[in-house]
C-alpha cells in the first residue's frame, strides 16, 4: 500500500504542472473556425477596455475643472462673481415693477376705450325716451320737443377719443413686449448668478414665485392671437393672468430686499 501511495502521488501532480502548458500548446495550434473567433473576443474586449479607459482619462480632468469652475468662490470669474453682477438682477426688477404696472394701467385703458366705453354709451342712450308724435286739434301731426341728450354721453365720447389719439393699444403692445422679454431674461439670470456665487440655488418663495410669474407671463402672451380674433375669454384669461402676476411681483419685493442685503454681506466690488 505504500508503494502504491507513493507511485500515485507524481501522477496526481504531474497534471497539474503539465496542464497550463498543454492548454496554452492547443489554443495555439488550433486552426478551427471556433477557435479563431473565441479568440478574437477576447481581443476586442480588450481593446474596448483600453478605449474606454483612454476616455476616461481623458474626461475626467475636463468634468473635475467644469465642476470647480461652477462652484467660482474664488474669484476666478471676477466681475461675474462680484456684487456689480449680482446687484444687476434687484435693479433691473425694480423696473419691470414699474414696467408691469404701467403695462398693466395701458392695457385696461385699451379695454374702457374699447368695450367699456362704448357699452356705457349704450346703456344710457337706452335711457332716453323716444321721440313722441302728437296730434294737434285739426289732425295735424305735431313731433314732441326733442329730449336733450344726457350730458354724460359727451363726455364719454371725448374720453374714448382722448384714449384712442394716445395710442395706448400701441404702447400696452410695446411695453408687453418689453417685459416679457426682460422678464424671461432676468429670471434665468438670476438663477445663473446665484449658482455661479454660491454653486447652489435656494429653493424658497422668491425662487418659487419669480419662476411662477415667468410661467404666466408666457401663457399671457399665447393669448395674444384669439384675443386679436375678439375671442373674451382670451382677453379675460389675459387680464387675470396678469393681475396675479402683480400680486405675486409685489409680494416678493420684501424677500428681494432680503437678498440685496445678503449680496452686501458676501460680496464685494466689483
């Protein structure tokens, strides 16, 4: 028995020495068609392994400085980062406060000259009696004297044409126009500058609001067309819209101010 252990021991490892060899020997001398494109897998893989980790050398440097770049504390964009740019957004606000309501007031100027007016004429012309005919003692027809006719008409008569002479439909067009586009404009610019000062926005009412009122600036705006059309509904869809966001613009100027007063404390000139 202990000769047999002993003549088994160097069969049971010489497999074990001699099989790396011998595998290697007939994958090398194999010339079957499997065997060639067993071995071209590898190969690509291999070589979409070394492509890969190319790329990756070669982006990650350019994702780490974009990263660094956009959270600029340290100066590194000057001006950009400076209270100059950041004071931008607050002061041109302040005039799209301005703007929106004088946008606002010619609008409903346009509406008293176009529908109000005229329907207040009508119903006091509607007041008036109408003109009688009598009949005198030999049958002649005699016409009533004429009922003088309400002074207030007048009146509204010439404020509709006051209104139309100044031109307001032309002008609540322009300002519109004005404060749309400035409007949209601000907005992604103040997100630009806070996130290019700090890296981050703060979600809150000021942020909530301002992105609520560029929201319904536009949908206001797509009213435009059916309310060209005489569409009401369009026209009273337009005007809602924009009384909200009035609201919503005064609202937020104390929240505004608040912020001014942080750029001072975590800013400097420029």
């Amino acid at each position: 028995m202990a000769l047999t252990a002993r003549s088994l021991r160097p069969s049971l490892s010489r497999p074990v020495v001699s099989c790396r060899p011998r595998a290697s020997l007939c994958r090398a001398s194999s010339s079957s068609p499997s065997s060639s494109s067993s071995s071209s897998v590898p190969a690509a893989s291999s070589v979409q392994h070394k492509a890969g980790v190319a790329l990756t050398s070669f982006a990650a440097p350019l994702v780490l400085a974009a990263n660094d770049a956009a959270y600029a504390v340290g100066g590194e964009h000057g001006i950009l980062e400076g209270r100059t740019f950041a004071l931008l957004h607050p002061a041109v606000e302040f005039f799209l406060l301005g703007t929106i309501t004088y946008a606002g007031y010619l609008g409903l100027q346009w509406r008293r000259a176009r529908k109000d007016i005229p329907e207040e004429i009508e119903a006091l012309k509607a007041l008036v009696p109408a003109p009688q005919v009598a009949v005198g003692a030999n049958g002649d027809e005699e016409k009533a004297p004429e009922v003088p006719e309400n002074p207030k008409i007048a009146e509204l008569q010439a404020e509709r044409k006051e209104i139309l002479a100044a031109g307001v439909r032309d002008k609540h067009t322009v300002w519109g126009n004005l404060l749309l586009g400035t409007g949209v404009v601000l907005t992604f610019e103040g997100c630009f500058n806070t996130f290019l000062r700090t890296g981050k926005l703060f979600p809150g009412p000021h942020l909530y609001a301002g992105a609520t009122i560029t929201c319904l600036w536009a949908i206001a705006a797509a009213m435009t067309p059916a309310m060209q059309k005489g569409n009401e509904t369009a026209r009273s869809i337009h005007i809602a819209l924009n009384a909200v966001n009035f609201g919503l613009f005064l609202w937020q100027v104390p929240t505004g101010l608040e912020i001014v007063g942080k750029v001072f404390q975590f800013t400097s000139w420029p």
